[in-house]
C-alpha cells in the first residue's frame, strides 16, 4: 500500500510493534489525518487481526469485537477466551476508533496486549492534541508508544492531490486546497471530489488546473447546520463572528461579547481552541455558514468585527479598510489606494484587487475628482492581474486608464506598463511596440518622460534578442534613481537579459544584485512581484554564470514567495528556472519535476515562452535518460510559435536530445550545429556556448575548441567548458580532469561524470581505473544517466578477471597471500600478481580500499 506523507510513521508503527517493550501502540490525530490510513498499512504489512470502535455501540459490551466471537456463546470469561484465541502470537489487534470502543471490548483489547507476543496499535481521535479521557491511563503507560499524526505539510499534500487526481497539479490549485483543508487528508479528499464533480477542475494535455472556485462540498453544506441546530443564540452569533474570519484570538472574541457562545461551539466539536486562536474544526465550515448569511446579516458581522479592529494596536489599515468596504462603508479614495499597495506589497493579491477595484468602481467621478489616485489604482489593480495570470484583463485596464489619462509622466507610466504586460504577459512583441509608438508619438521630441519610452524600447529589444541595441539604449537613460522603481526595475532587468545574452553573465549578475539591495532598503511597500521577478532574473544570469546551486536556491526562493502570494506569471518562471538550474546539475528527476509544476501553470495562463523552454527542459531531461520524448512536445517544439523571444535558442538544444533519444544521432547533431549557427549569427553567446557543449556531449567536437576561445566567455561554466573542448581535442587525461574539477566547482557533477569519463578512455591502467571511478561516482549520484560522453567507455563493466576478482576477495576477507596461494594451489608470487594487477586496475594501493571499491570478501 502506497504511503504518502507518513513513511516516517508507518516505520515508527513497524519498529514498535517489533519491540518487546511496547504492547500498545495508539495512533492519535485529529478525525480525517490519515490515522485509519496508516492502520490500514500497518495490517497489510504485518499479521493483523482488524476490530472497529463506533461511538453509537459503546453501551454494548464487546461490540467492538463481536465478529471475533461465536454468537451462541453465552458466557462473558469464554467471549474473552475466544478473542484470545482469534489473535495468534506474534499478530497485531488493529482497532480503528479504539476510543469508540465499549468498555469490555477496550478492557479485552488490553488484555490482548499484555499477553507476550502481541500487539494493540489503536487510533484514537484527539481535540486539541489531548487524547479522551477513556484511554488517558492506558496512554500514560511506560508500555505503550503514543504517536501523533499531524495533518499534511504541503509537500506532502501536493503529493496526496498529485496521487488523487492521477497527475501534475497547479501549485495554485494546491494552495487553495492547502489553506481551506489545513493538510486534512480527509478534507482534502472531499473538497477535490466536489470540485471535479463540479467542473471547477479542468485537466489539460498537460495537468490539473481550476476553471472557477473549488465549491465547498455539499455534505458539508448541511453539516454544520445540523450541528449547530439546539444550541443556544450565543453560539450560533459566536459561530458568524468567527466565519467572516475564520478565526479569532481570544481578546477579539471576548471583546466582541462571544466568550460564552464560543466555549459552546468548543464544548460541541465545532470550534476548537488552538493556543490562544479559535477556529472551526473544518476549515470549510466559516465558508458554508457565510455563504448561508444574508447580505444584511454579513454587513453587520462585519462591524462587530470592524468595531474590535479599530480599537487594536498596532493598527491594521489594510483590515480595517476592507472591513469598511464590505461592511457598506464609504471609504476614501485615497485610503483605498493606500491600502490596496500595502496590500499588494505583503502579497495579499486578492485583497489589492478587491480594493483596487473598488477605488476605480465604487468611487464617485474618481477620474475626473481624483485623477492620480485613479492612475495609481489602475497600475496595482493592472499589475496585480497580470501577474495573477489574468493579462487580458490587466491590459484592459490600463487601455481604459490611458483614454482617461491626459499626456503627461502618469500616462507615460500607464503606456510603459501596458507595454510590459503585452510583451511579457501575451508575449506579443509587434503589438507591444506598437503600443511604444502610438503613446510617444503623444510627446514632443526631448521630452521628460522620453525616459520612460526609452527603457520600455530597451526591454523590447532584449526580449526580441537584439543585446547590444538594448545595452545602447540603457546605457542612454540618464539618472536610474530618479526613475520610479518598476521603471528600474524594468531597466535592470533588461540590461541583465541582454548581458547574459553576450555572455557578460558576471554583470548581469551584479546588476540584479544591486537592485535586489536597493528593494531590499526599500522597505515592505515594495510590491511582492518586484521581489519575485528579480529574485528570477537572478536565477537566470547564475545559471549561465554557472553557480547552479545559487540558481537553483535562489528560483526556490522566488517560486515559494510567489507561491504564498498568489503571484501566477513569476512562480511559473521560478519553478522552470529551478528545472533549468537541476537540468544542468545532471538532476535529472528534480528537473523534470519542476518543469512540470512550471507547465502546468503556463499553459494555464497562456505563457507561450515559458511553455516554450518547460518542454525544453523536459525533452532535454527525457532524451539524456534514453528516454523518447513525449511527441506531442517536440511537435510544439516545431512549430512557428516556438521560436519566439530570446530563450529560442534552448529549442534546438531540446530536438537535438530527441533526435537522440530516437537513434537519430547524425540529426542530433546537425540539429545543434543549425542551433549554434543562428545563436552565433544573432550574438548570443551563452546560448552558443551551452550549444557547443552539447555538441560536445554528443561527441561532435569539431571546431568546439577553437570556437569557445574566440567566444571568451568569461565565466566560471565556460572556463569548464573550454577546458572540455581542449581536453577533448588533444585527448589529454590531466586537462580532462580539470574539467571535471571545474564542472563539479559549478555544482554540475553530470558534467564532471563525462569529463571523468573522457579522461579514463585517454589512459590506460591505475590512472584510467581511478578516472573511471571517480566518473562512475559522480554519475551514480544523479542516477547514472547513459548520456553519450558516458556511455561510450571501451572498458567492461568489471575490469577484473574473474581469478583476479576471487583473489582480491580473500584479502578483503583478511586472508594472507600465503593462506591465498595454499586454498587456490597457487604460488605466493601469482597471488602477488593477481593482487598488483587488480589494485591497477582499479587504480588503488592497499588491501584497505579493496573493500571500499565494493569488492567482498569470501
């Protein structure tokens, strides 16, 4: 039975059950972790007898048991007897609810433990971590383990919808369900179900994503009104205070006047207190009963809980503002605003919308009363929709805001960013530039906000892949501090592309670094997606510099940021960079793992580059395991669209594995030299550079050396890269090691495998054998792929023969060469030899390392 999220558990169970100390296990968790689950594994693996507590029989003496025992038997000793009996010595009683249990059937199931040779693993339903108290004493035993089993984290959720719904998950989707289900398996379960039920859940040819809201699921929908029908008015008020929230602290609920109803939501397994918060035992419940208020009744909610806001210190504007928003308040404009970017900067993207939104909508003649407040909300309402993966309505928006919006430095910005989100967010470069040229044609020539246009140009043409026209232009724009910061980061950005594109990865590098510290300094009012997008940019240049560990942190860092505030466009990007950064590393797996989490959301949101270099990655990742490509990615690989902005140049990296993969070597390789042909006419130099590697990798090495050189790319992956190429050329072991040293400083053993690898076909004999093992190494930790540079090695998988490998077992077994020579009826001298040879061959000293070299001993 397959565990997700539990094996540490499931082992603690097992090892448990093995030792004579323990009798009784009990399996505690709140009702739906997954203790009956882990039961249910547990009496799979081991011999079971299985028992089921229910809570309506726990009058009934031995219920529990009942199937255990002959229904004519009339005497309770020999009931007892008869259980005995049904659990052989040195088998489990598995009873699922053992706190459901009737006192008999608990008192019987005791016994069984007590009796040597037997086990008790029970699940019993805790609240608030306490275990009831009818299995409090037997807890309390030095004999029995007690061990909690918490709800999901969320890696282990993703992997328990990834399982549920038979296939790659939007990470969207995943934090939805992880923050309404709280990592409740059963929650989780039922909320899934609901949702496909509904069509909320769309699979693409590519995974799960959602069409609409996930519904609460309808047997929760009566549920909670069934529970709270009978108790008293206090706690059906207690129960609407805490649904408009979710939860409350205690001063919250005391101040409001709902002490005495909560602590009957408490009493009656609706609520329950956790430290000092109260909160409803399913998380789905404040949904269901909101849902369930009238308007009228929400909005007077609401103020009760506006009322305790306002009296709290620190002040929370942002709360305060939406609380008066949906309570029916008139709120100012500017007070909108200001809340609507504190919002957007703490990563609460709903929120910035709603208020946002209601500044643009809900405001009287805000645009002709308030123009720059009307600008500004545009921009975060505009800003936020497109990176929440909603860019046709992003650029609606800004349209709208620019026929409203005078010429003038807020118009400029409004033209910039629709700019930005058309190029970037429809990845349609002939109508953003349209879009430069329609709004500056607004302005005379000089004029200040030139700037503006200026830096837009720039990112238009880093993007279309023309790097040193957009370094020209950058270099152009005056005083970068007097920009506003999505301005510069919109220029720092650019510059970075297009310096990795010439193969400056070192500045490019440098240049996001300063402006991260600048945003740093900044302060919290810097919008999220700014921290996001360049902690990716970040990524991007490291990768090409060839620190893949830093890239590949650095992408995680920016894919969990975006991830926690709904920021679709960035997490979409980050989560590739980390697939592209573990490609490169040779961890194939965590590459192809990421590139689908990456194009499962792209495809979703229209992300037609980032979808582009997701296939990549994993024709790339499939093709260097031996493995064929999915078709239908290399067919969209082929296509006209695959070639646009200036990430083209991983697709001819990603058909040449396929054509690989398939046994089409000739084509692979000259799919990679038309690659490097177009990167080289276009000057894009990293991208030549990773192409002439792979050529290498596929043993085409013919110009290689000559063409790095003269490429001088000035980083520490292509330092190893020439050193590659040369070792190659030359066949000379020392400089191929000196690749592989150089590959491995890279965070790239993959590469380091293949260098190790080249340099034992060089030479022959100890130092072949000890190149040969270090290769085998370092390949073995990323799962041995059988890459061409790899796999092509003249030398057998043994090197010893099989008198050599006999010999050499009985001296790791600690035998003498004299105690060899009389058990084999050899001469001490040939023993001598057999033992010289294979420690050449396996490039060792000493009878030492011939254990550590894997051989055993007879």
């Amino acid at each position: 039975m397959t565990m997700i999220g539990r094996t540490q558990e499931f082992g603690d169970v097992l090892a448990a059950v093995r030792d004579p100390r323990t009798d009784v296990v009990l399996v505690t968790g709140e009702a739906g972790v997954g203790k009956t689950r882990l039961l249910d594994a547990v009496s799979t693996d081991l011999p079971a007898v299985r028992a089921w507590g229910t809570r309506g029989l726990s009058h009934v003496p031995l219920a529990a048991l009942a199937h255990l025992i002959d229904p004519a038997t009339t005497s309770l000793a020999e009931m007892v007897a008869q259980v005995l009996r049904a659990v052989p010595a040195g088998a489990v009683l598995a009873v699922d609810d053992l706190d459901g249990c009737d006192e008999v059937s608990l008192a019987v199931a005791v016994r069984v433990a007590r009796d040597a040779g037997r086990t008790l693993v029970g699940t019993v339903r805790t609240t608030d971590g306490r275990v009831p108290p009818v299995v409090a004493e037997l807890a309390a035993s030095s004999s029995t383990l007690v061990l909690p089993i918490a709800p999901f984290d969320r890696t282990s959720t993703e992997e328990l919808i990834d399982t549920l719904l038979n296939g790659p998950v939007d990470a969207g989707v995943v934090n939805d369900v992880w923050r309404r289900t709280g990592g409740n398996a059963l929650f989780v379960t039922q909320l899934l179900d609901g949702a496909r039920r509904s069509g909320a859940l769309h699979r693409s040819t590519v995974g799960w994503h959602a069409v609409g809201p996930l519904p609460v699921p309808t047997g929760l929908r009566s549920l909670l009104p069934t529970r709270l029908a009978g108790l008293p008015n206090s706690a059906v008020a207690a129960a609407r205070f805490l649904a408009a929230t979710g939860r409350a602290n205690d001063g919250e609920v005391e101040q409001a006047g709902h002490l005495v109803g909560t602590e009957h939501l408490v009493t009656h397994g609706i609520a329950v207190w956790t430290a000092e918060t109260v909160r409803f035992v399913h998380p789905l419940f404040a949904e269901v009963l909101w849902d369930g208020l009238s308007p009228a009744r929400r909005r007077a909610v609401l103020r009760e809980h506006l009322a305790v806001a306002r009296t709290l210190t620190p002040h929370d504007h942002v709360r305060c503002t939406v609380l008066s928003l949906d309570a029916g308040e008139a709120v100012a404009p500017g007070h909108l605003l200001a809340a609507a970017r504190v919002a957007a900067a703490g990563g609460a993207t709903d929120v910035a919308v709603r208020l946002a939104r209601a500044c643009l909508d809900r405001v009287p003649d805000v645009w002709t009363a308030h123009p720059e407040v009307a600008v500004g909300a545009a921009l975060v309402f505009a800003v936020t929709l497109w990176e929440t993966g909603r860019a046709d309505e992003a650029v609606t928006v800004l349209r709208d805001a620019l026929d409203r919006t005078p010429p003038g430095a807020d118009a400029a910005l409004l033209a910039v960013t629709l700019h930005k989100v058309i190029l970037w967010g429809r990845y349609d470069l002939p109508a953003a530039r349209d879009v430069l040229r329609e709004q500056s044609a607004r302005y005379p020539a000089g004029a200040p906000v030139g700037a503006l246009f200026a830096v837009a140009e720039a990112d238009a043409l880093a993007y279309a892949g023309f790097p040193d026209e957009a370094l020209a232009l950058a270099s152009a724009v005056g005083d970068h501090a007097r920009l506003p910061l999505p301005i510069r980061t919109m220029l720092a950005t650019s510059r970075s592309n297009a310096l990795t594109h010439v193969g400056q990865t070192g500045e490019a590098v440098a240049v996001i670094e300063e402006l991260l510290d600048q945003v740093t300094a900044a302060g919290p009012e810097v919008a999220a997606g700014t921290r996001d997008k360049l902690l990716v940019y970040a990524s991007h240049a490291l990768r090409e510099h060839g620190r893949l560990d830093d890239a590949a942190d650095t992408a995680e860092r920016a894919y969990h940021s975006a991830l926690a505030d709904g920021v679709v466009f960035e997490r979409a990007w980050a989560a590739l960079c980390v697939g592209a950064a573990r490609l490169q590393a040779g961890h194939l797996d965590d590459a192809t793992l990421w590139a689908r989490r990456s194009l499962v959301t792209s495809v979703a949101a229209g992300m037609t580059d980032c979808t582009r270099v997701c296939l990549s990655v994993l024709t790339v990742a499939h093709g260097s395991r031996g493995l064929t490509p999915d078709p239908a990615w290399v067919t969209h690989l082929r296509s006209p669209e695959a070639g646009l902005g200036f990430l083209r140049h991983t697709v001819p990296i990603a058909l040449g594995w396929a054509a690989y993969a398939d046994g089409h070597h000739a084509l692979a390789c000259d799919l990679l030299r038309q690659g490097q042909a177009r990167a080289a006419q276009e000057r894009a130099v990293a991208a030549e550079s990773w192409i002439l590697h792979e050529r290498l990798r596929m043993h085409d090495g013919t110009g290689v050396r000559a063409r790095l050189t003269s490429l001088a790319v000035g980083s520490p992956v292509g330092a190893a890269r020439l050193a590659l190429a040369t070792g190659l050329e030359r066949a000379c072991p020392e400089t191929l090691l000196a690749a592989a040293t150089a590959f491995e400083a890279v965070g790239s053993p993959l590469y380091a495998a293949e260098a190790a690898a080249a340099a034992s076909r060089c030479v022959s004999g100890r130092a072949a054998a000890a190149a040969r093992r270090r290769a085998d190494e370092l390949a073995h930790g990323v799962g041995d792929p059988p890459t061409p540079l790899l796999g092509r090695s003249p030398v057998p998988t043994d090197p010893l023969t099989s008198r050599e490998r006999l010999v050499a077992e009985l001296a790791t077994g600690g035998a003498t060469n004299a105690e060899i020579a009389e058990r084999l009826v050899l001469s001490v001298r040939t023993v001598e030899n057999h033992l010289s040879r294979a420690y050449a061959k396996l490039g060792i000293t000493s009878r030492g390392d011939l254990a550590r070299y894997g051989i055993g001993n007879r």
